[in-house]
C-alpha cells in the first residue's frame, strides 16, 4: 500500500490539473460563443435595418421627385453597408469598427433623407411612410440594445481570458480579445438640424 501511495497522490494531481484545464477551457469556450451569438443578433438588427431601406426610398421617391440625389446616397450607402462583413471567429476591434464606420455612413444618408422629407408633408402624411418611419426608428432602438448586449457579453469574455489563472488556458489555445462597440467620433456633439 505505501508504495502505490505516491501514484495514488500523482494520479489525484493529474486528474485534478486535467479537470481545471477542461473546466477553464470549456468556460472559455463558452463565453467565446456567447459572444459571436450576440454578434449575430447585432448583425441581424442591422440586416432588419437594411431591408427596410428599399421600400423606404421607394415610397420617398413617389412623393419627392426633386430628391434624387438624397436617395441615391441612402441607396449607395445600403450598398456599401451590406459589402462590409466581419467573420464571427474574428471579432477583433479592426473589424467592428470598419463594421462601424459603413453602418454610420448608412445613418447619415439616412438622416439626411428624414430632414428632406419634412418638405413634403404629403409624404409625412402617407401612412405607408409613417409605418416604415416607425419600424426604422424602432430598429435603430433595438440596434442599439443588441449592440450594448454585445458589448457586455464581449466584456464578461475579455475579461475571463485576461484573470488568472485562465488567461494562462487561453493563451496556450490561442483565444483573444474581442473588440468592443465603441461610439463614433463626433457622438458627443448633438445634431442640429435646420428646416
């Protein structure tokens, strides 16, 4: 019995190394598909987004003939909208942010649509416009909050790859930091608009 001893506690300590490292590995694992889950909910807000746009501008372009220019911006930033993709596995902070700065470009155009529109008021009157006003506006609500469910999840990941001692887990399989949502530069500053 004495000599089995030392393999009993070698064992025990093999066994209990093994079951830390499955353990970490797996929570990391986890905490990595939560986080391109909530990407893909992200994603799925700003696709809701832009397949708003088409029946938006067609409506707009009935009412306000003399706007071409105005919706031929939204159409062309809905283009380069859907061309910039970020691969789920490479949530790097590069990536969200050219992600970022095509979706920001599509909510100016956007905007500046909704400013020409208030010298229609035809138009402001059509229901079919009023209807698609509102399920934009209530898509830019829930991109926001997929967006912040995003960032959180991505924090509560970067997080548990950087404590000890599962950064050292994470750093032998080759995860890494995912980047964030961050706001666009002039957020600060409120928008004046002039009728």
């Amino acid at each position: 019995m004495k000599k089995a001893l030392p393999w009993i506690i070698v064992a025990v300590i093999i066994l209990a190394v093994f079951l830390w490292v499955k353990n970490s590995y797996n929570s990391i694992v986890t905490a990595d598909e939560a986080a391109s889950g909530a990407w893909s909910q992200v994603e799925n807000q700003y696709q809701r987004r832009l397949d708003l746009i088409p029946n938006l501008v067609a409506t707009v372009k009935g009412y306000a003939e003399y706007e071409s220019s105005t919706l031929q911006e939204v159409v062309e930033a809905r283009a380069k909208a859907t061309q910039v993709t970020v691969d789920p596995q490479k949530l790097d902070a590069e990536s969200i942010a050219r992600f970022q700065e095509s979706q920001a470009a599509l909510g100016s155009a956007l905007g500046r649509l909704m400013v020409v529109v208030e010298k229609y008021p035809d138009l402001k009157a059509n229901q079919q416009f009023l209807d698609l006003q509102a399920q934009l506006e209530g898509t830019e609500n829930r991109i926001a909050v997929a967006r912040k469910d995003f960032n959180d999840v991505v924090k509560g990941y970067n997080t548990m790859i950087r404590r000890f001692p599962s950064n050292i887990i994470a750093n032998i399989f080759g995860f890494d930091a995912k980047g964030y949502f961050e706001s666009v530069e002039g957020a600060e500053v409120a928008p004046q608009v002039q009728f």
